[in-house]
C-alpha cells in the first residue's frame, strides 16, 4: 500500500513539473542553475513527505513550482532589459587631445565643431584646441555618436586630456522594459496636502488693489551744465569685452619681449623695381607654364636676402648669453597675417633654392596659414625674417625683430615717385625697404651694407646669375 502511495505522488509530481516548466524557455533554465538547486531540493521534500503520509503533497508542490517559474521569468526580463549595450560590449570610445609639438604643453578648447547626439565619422574633427602658435583639430577615434563632452570651451587641456566620449553603437542609452512606462513627473511628484497648501497660501504675498494715497515724486531734469571735472564716457551697453585668444597673447609677449631684450634700431632705403618688374612681366607666362606657379616679387626679395646674409654673416648669427652663434645656414622666415593672428612660416635652407622653389614653398605655406592647417615644426626656427606690409598699402613703418632672430626685413608698397635717372626727372615705381636689427650685435655699418646689397640685387637682378 505504501508503495503504491509513492508511485502515484511521483507521477502526480512529475506531471505538474512537466507542466510549470514547459512556459519557460529552456536557455532561463539552464542561466539560474540555483532554481534548478531548488528544484531538486523540492523533490527531495516529496520523499520525506511521502514517508510522513502527507495527502497534500501534490498541491503544495505545484504551488512551490508555480512561484520558481514565476520568479525565474520576472527575473530574467528585467536582467535583460536593464543592461547598457554600449557600457558592457566596450562600445564607448574616448576622444583625447592629440600631441601639439615639442615646446607647447597645454592649449585651450577655442570652439566644438559638433554637439551631443551628433552623428561622426572616424578621423573627422570635432573640436579645436588654439595654442600659443597654431590651432590643432581633435579627431573622433571611431564612427558613432557623441555621447557626451568632458570638457567645455575655454578650459585649458594637456595633450592626453579626454574631452569626448564617442558611443560607436546608436543604441547607447539604457533599454526600459515595453511593459514598464517611466513614471510620468505629475506622477512622481506629490501634491501638496491641503493643510500645506493652505499654509503656502498664506505666505504668498497679496496684490494690492488700491493705489497708494502719496503720489511719486518727479525726478528733477538734470543739470545740462555738468562739472568739469566730471568727463563725459560711452555707456557700458557700447562696449564688448571678448578674451584674447592664445595665439594673441603669445605675439603679445614675444613682442614685447623683444622690445624690452634688444636694442632695436632701424635704418631705411628706396628701391627702384622698374627691372625686377619688368622681369617678371616678360617671363610670367612661360614661368607659369613650366613651373605651375606664378612669378612674384616675393622670391626676388628672398633670393636678395640670401644675397645679403651671404655678405654679411652677422646678420644671420644670434647672440647666446655671452657667445655668438654664426649659422651656416639660411632659414627665412615670412611673416603671413591671418584672420586669427600673425604667424611666422619657414623656408628652409633658402639658399638651395632658385625662384620657382621659393615660390612654390611660399605659395604652400601662405595657403597652410590662411586655412589654419600649419604645424609647429613648419614655423619653429627661422635665422631672419621678411614681413611685407605693402601687400596692406603700408608706405613705411619700423618691423619688429622676431626673437631669437637678430633682424627683420620690412617691405612696403609700391609707389611711382618723380626719380632723378641719367639727368632727366621721371616717374619710377619705388619701394621703401627698412631693416630692423639688434645694435647689441649688429653695427651700422653691417646694417647699411646689408640694405644696400638688397636695394643692388632688386634693382639690377643679373647680379643674382653673374654672383656680383
């Protein structure tokens, strides 16, 4: 008799267990290994019952199944809903400021070229980082969406310092379950218990609804007669106070600086460009054709400096504490004025160079420069510099000497000028030149000779060919 209890319990267990478990996915089961523990454990508990003569066996063993089942799958759509993508398959990405040069440590975020929830592709720019001497892009490392911005405009960042973070998957926020609505704000928020009310109520202050019996007084016209010692000034409300940006600060200092360590003086010449212009108005057109560049002026002024540092290598050379560096070569440097701010780029080894490599150098510099795409290493250096202010409609100024360097050619515009040649007046396109130096290191004398080989060579440009 016993026995026969036992098989009949057991089939009745087995059918209910079948019957619970076959509403649940089989990959459930096998994820929570401790329903089935307790599972088993619950058949165990059908022995000992069994062996107890207890007739309700059965149905306390379907209510156990039906609250795992219940719980396994309560548990399992929220494990799975919850999860961030993104955050656990590694698909966020950071964006770092790059390496800016040798001698810049920090920058500043000048502007974000993208905004939050914005759609980038690897490689592409999404912010700039304005330094002392250039402006440097930061590139997203991967194609997705911007997440988020760890920095802001106008903080200063190092070059490694993280600024973005970049969700390569769109499906970057948090999933919430389609059966569970997030909770609406009326909802989340309680109103006020009507004693509270009442209370708040009364603290509001009331509108007044009668006029006041004392009329306001009129303010009386002022003096149309103000003191003298009292000066008259714009209003704030005219005025507009904008930040200097780093690359203004920098020509600020090195300026100034320069001013304060040399002893700057500055000796002027006028140069006749009747053959330099008719030169370059004969061979333009074949020059254009073999070179694919234009002829200018201002490799002619280059090719004349070279002239001229080659004669007088003190121009060239730089004072080091209390020695002097000769260089035994030539780097001009050309000073190009830019929508940002003054930056210096380089022509190396310039007195390798003939015209159509000047020309074809500066024209890639000037185009670096005005778009912003320079790099440091391409305007660290330079053993003297050439700034033309007659490209603006300068007529004459007095340049400053770019540090280290110890000198500065200034060009101007050109200007027909009544000339005294062979006897006769006559009309000649004149430009002023001037030369600013560092008397500490360079003499008059060395000055003048320099200025006058440039005025020679411009004026007479076979004596580049026959090195006279």
């Amino acid at each position: 008799m016993l026995s026969l209890v036992r098989r009949k319990l057991a089939a009745t267990a087995s059918s209910s267990l079948s019957g619970s478990l076959g509403r649940v996915r089989s990959a459930v089961v096998l994820s929570h290994a401790n329903q089935a523990l307790y599972l088993k454990r619950g058949s165990e508990h059908i022995h000992s019952f069994c062996n107890q003569g207890n007739p309700n066996v059965s149905a306390n063993f379907d209510v156990q199944v039906l609250n795992v089942v219940s719980n396994i799958r309560i548990h399992n759509s929220t494990s799975v809903w919850s999860r961030s993508y993104s955050s656990d398959s590694g698909e966020l990405v950071e964006a770092v400021v790059p390496y800016m040069g040798e001698s810049i440590t920090d920058g500043t975020i000048a502007t974000f070229l993208r905004k939050p929830g914005d759609h980038v592709d690897i490689d592409e720019p999404i912010a700039q980082v304005e330094t002392d001497k250039v402006t440097i892009d930061v590139a997203s490392p991967e194609s997705g969406i911007i997440k988020e911005f760890l920095a802001k405009e106008g903080d200063t960042v190092e070059p490694g310092t993280k600024i973005a973070i970049i969700s390569k998957s769109s499906e970057g926020v948090t999933h919430v379950a389609p059966s569970e609505k997030p909770p609406s704000k009326a909802a989340s928020e309680p109103s006020p218990a009507p004693a509270e009310k009442e209370k708040m109520d009364k603290q509001m202050p009331k509108a007044e609804t009668t006029l006041p019996k004392d009329k306001p007084k009129v303010p009386s016209p002022p003096n149309s007669r103000s003191s003298p010692s009292e000066p008259q000034l714009p209003p704030k409300e005219r005025e507009r106070r904008v930040p200097m940006t780093r690359l203004r600060k920098r020509v600020a200092t090195r300026l100034k600086d320069s001013q304060n360590t040399f002893a700057l003086l500055t000796t002027f010449n006028d140069v006749d460009m009747t053959n330099l212009m008719k030169l370059r108005s004969e061979y333009k057109d074949a020059f254009l054709e073999k070179h694919g560049v234009k002829l200018g002026l201002m490799s002619g002024f280059v090719k004349a400096a070279v002239s001229g540092l080659q004669n007088q290598p003190i121009i060239n050379a730089v004072i080091d504490g209390d020695d002097i560096i000769y260089r035994d070569y030539i780097d001009i440097s050309i000073a190009v004025g830019t929508p940002k701010g003054l930056v210096v780029p380089v022509i190396r080894n310039a007195e390798r160079m003939n015209f159509a490599d000047i020309e074809k150098e500066i024209n890639t510099l000037a185009k670096k420069a005005t778009d912003g795409s320079i790099s440091i290493d391409e305007m660290a250096g330079g053993s003297f510099t050439i700034s033309n202010g007659g490209v603006y409609g300068s007529l004459l100024s007095t340049p400053i000497i770019n540090p280290p360097q110890s000198a500065i050619l200034g060009m101007h515009s050109i200007v027909n000028h009544p000339m005294v040649v062979g006897g006769q007046i006559v009309s000649r396109p004149m430009m002023y030149i001037a030369l600013t130096y560092d008397h500490r290191l360079i003499d008059g004398r060395e000055a003048v000779f320099f200025l006058r080989r440039i005025k020679d060579v411009i004026e007479d440009p076979r004596r580049l060919l026959l090195d006279i």
